[in-house]
C-alpha cells in the first residue's frame, strides 16, 4: 500500500462506561496511497473520530492503525508525517500569510530564509502569488482556506486530512476549492482522507466513499457504486435524495412496485424488498397508458435548468426531477410515470 492508511478493527469508546455504545465500533478500510477517501455520515455518526485517530489526535481503543505498511496505533501526531486541515483554517491573526504557512517549518527548525522559500512555493501552488504580506483579515474566505491548504501542503506530509474544509463558503466558492483540493491532491499523488457530511462534495472529489452509521461503515466503494448500488435504505437516502417504497422480489425475477415490474441487476430472492428510486429516475409519460403509474401533478416548481415536480400516486406522493423544459406541466395535470434503468436500487426490506 505505500504510504496509504489502513484500519484494522479499530473501535474508540469514550469514558469508562462500558454499557455506552462506542463512537468507532470495529471498523476496517483501506486508503491506498495517491488517492482520496471520502468518510460520509450524519452528524455522530463517528466520522470524525475516525480522522482524529487517522492524526494522532485519539488513541483507538482496540484494533490497529497502519500508514505505510507502518502500525502508528501507539504514536503521537508528530510522528505520523500528517497534516490536518480544519474547517476553521486556525491561522493566526497576527501573521502575515507567508509567516502562517511557514510556520511549521520554523516550528521543525527550517532556517527561516529557507522556510520562506518553501513557503512562497507553496502560495504559488494553490494560486497565491503576491499575498506574502497579507494579514489573514484581509483575506476572502476563499483565500483563508487556500493559505490554509498552502500551509499544509508545506510539510510534504505522506497523509493530508481534511475535517469539513468547506463548510464555512459559499456554495460558489465550495465548488471552486473541492475542484482545486482534487486537482492538487491528483497532481501532487497525495493520500488523502477526507471528512464532509455533504453527498455531492463527496461524489465531486473522491476516489472512494466510506458512508458510516452509528460508528459502523455502512457501505463502501466508488462514487457511482454508492449512487447507483446502494446497499440499504441508508445509503440510498444518504448518497443524494431517493424515495423508498415497498416491493415484492417475484419467482420469475422481477420486482413488483405497485403497477410497476422491473428487473433488478443482480439476482434477487423472492420476497419483500424496497426499491430506492431517484427523482431524476422518473419517466412522465401520457395520461391513459397502458403500462406505467398513473399520477396527478399536485405542484411544481422552475429551478433554470430543470422542473421539480410533485405526484400523487396509488404509491403515495412521488418526487420527480424532469429536464425537459419544452413542455411544462402545470398543477392538476394527469400523466403516467414509468421507470428508467438507472437511479433505480432494490434493497432488503429490512435494511
């Protein structure tokens, strides 16, 4: 694995009652070097617990954490060669943007005209040429979090950690920086672990995403393995917007939700199933066909470069996504509602 992350069943409990539930409850996974892993979940979910032990900042109660083929399990921070980065930045106000990003390299004893130059290089890498004398207050929020990145990207560290970097921008500015964070992350082969409880930064950076639950890890791999496979209900309402409807897996291989029969990708055994269905997944035909669900559009709504629209079914309500723009609905309309291949899961009923 090179210089990658590796957890072993690792688990974390805070205090000493041993009838708590732990923050990290066995978890294993791999981050192979030069890559990004997103770790995805709702708040207390254990995210991030997992970086912090990922640093050197907690201490795993049981299992191993490996980085390089290396056990770090026992060994502080400053052994790890890991940079973390904050959703605050934690630059400090009272120096200028060269001193900040320097600053680690003067705290490892880098002579300080060196620690400037490796510093100035660094601010060219994330597009700030010419900012060496700024205070951090008269910077944007944008370029705070670039000086940021510039001072951790100075150390060379092996593992670069990020603890929600882009929760305090605008939404223009966290899609400017996640493009950059994975340009650079791409071009300078860095192993990367990343924290967010935000789906579409997750799907817009990563390599792999980790989604925990209640400080288990739900389910793992690729972007489009998440989006399109989930494996439970969990994931598929956690990895972008899905509605969930009970189904029934037939003998013959096809699964029955309500009117509608679709054949699942992989083999399902017969019985009770749900079916995860994303917005975009909809097809509107005519009212009165002969296949599909009949609804009644209650309302919808103009977003620019597609319609939101809400059904009501013999299913219940029904959340769809439609860019075709060339033929609006309007309230009280009656349409038919059919199924495209993808943006379409079945998951255990009980999952």
């Amino acid at each position: 694995m090179g210089n990658g992350i590796e957890f072993r069943n690792v688990s974390k409990r805070y205090g000493t009652d041993r009838a708590a539930p732990p923050a990290v409850d066995g978890i294993s996974f791999e981050v192979p070097e030069g890559t990004l892993t997103t770790i995805l979940g709702p708040s207390g979910c254990g995210k991030t617990t997992t970086l912090r032990m990922i640093a050197g900042l907690e201490s795993p109660s049981a299992g191993s954490i490996l980085m390089g083929g290396r056990d770090v399990t026992t060994l502080g921070p400053a052994e790890r060669n890991v940079s973390m980065m904050f959703q605050s930045y934690a630059l400090f106000p009272h120096m200028n943007v060269i001193e900040n990003v320097g600053y680690g390299l003067r705290m490892s004893g880098v002579r300080k005209d060196e620690a400037a130059a490796r510093a100035r290089e660094a601010l060219r890498g994330v597009g700030l040429v010419g900012f060496d004398t700024r205070l951090p207050s008269e910077l944007s929020g944008g370029q705070q979090q670039r000086v940021a990145l510039a001072r951790a990207l100075v150390l060379e560290p092996a593992v670069l950690l990020f603890d929600e970097p882009l929760s305090n921008l605008d939404a223009r500015l966290r899609r400017e920086m996640r493009e950059e964070i994975r340009t650079l992350q791409q071009r300078l082969k860095l192993t990367v672990a990343y924290v967010t409880h935000d789906q579409s930064e997750a799907l817009a950076v990563s390599d792999q995403i980790i989604v925990m639950d209640h400080g288990t890890i739900a389910q793992r791999g690729t972007p489009e393995q998440l989006y399109a496979r989930p494996g439970s209900e969990f994931v598929a309402g956690f990895m972008g917007e899905a509605m969930v409807f009970a189904a029934r897996a037939e003998a013959d291989g096809s699964v029955a939700v309500g009117p509608l029969r679709l054949r699942p990708r992989d083999p399902v055994a017969p019985g009770a199933v749900k079916v995860a269905v994303r917005p975009e997944a909809w097809r509107i035909g005519a009212a009165g066909a002969a296949e599909g669900l009949p609804a009644t559009l209650r309302k919808a709504a103009y977003l620019g470069s597609f319609y939101e629209y809400g059904f009501d079914t013999a299913l219940g309500s029904v959340f769809v996504v439609s860019t075709d723009l060339s033929r609006p609905l309007a309230a009280g309309a009656e349409a038919t509602l059919s199924l495209a291949a993808h943006g379409v899961s079945v998951v255990p009923a009980d999952a």
